[in-house]
C-alpha cells in the first residue's frame, strides 16, 4: 500500500492472515511479531495524528524497535 488510510489500516489489521505455529520456526514468528507491532503502531498513529505527523521515528518509537528494524522490514 502506496498511501495509508483509515480504512486500509482497519482492513489490513482484519485481514491479515497469519500461518500456524507449526509452520513457523522462531525466527519467522519473532518476523511475524516485529512486522505486526510496526503495522499497528503506524495505524495507530495515522489516526491519532494523520498523516503529515506520523514519522518513521514516531513509529519504530512506538513499536519499541530501532529505525533500522523498521527499514529492514519495509525497506523500500
């Protein structure tokens, strides 16, 4: 998604499918996690503060993760 959007944030967080814990090893679960606590705390921020005012910084902030973190997982 180019553009985020109330809409895209809610349907995104509703949709997500997610694979069983068989299927993952750990590596991929705490992937998983990371890349899940990154969405959320963008949707969340984008509704409180839209956006213009959400930065990449307020985000990884708010995930609890390093901005390099957040560029491994959404480089691009």
């Amino acid at each position: 998604m180019s553009q985020w959007d109330i809409t895209g944030c809610t349907l995104e967080r509703m949709t997500a499918t997610k694979p069983s814990p068989a299927t993952e090893d750990r590596r991929q679960r705490k992937a998983r996690q990371t890349r899940d606590a990154l969405a959320t705390a963008a949707c969340d921020l984008l509704l409180e503060r839209g956006s213009a005012a959400t930065t990449v910084e307020a985000i990884a902030e708010r995930a609890d993760v390093t901005r390099r973190t957040f560029s491994r997982h959404f480089a691009g």
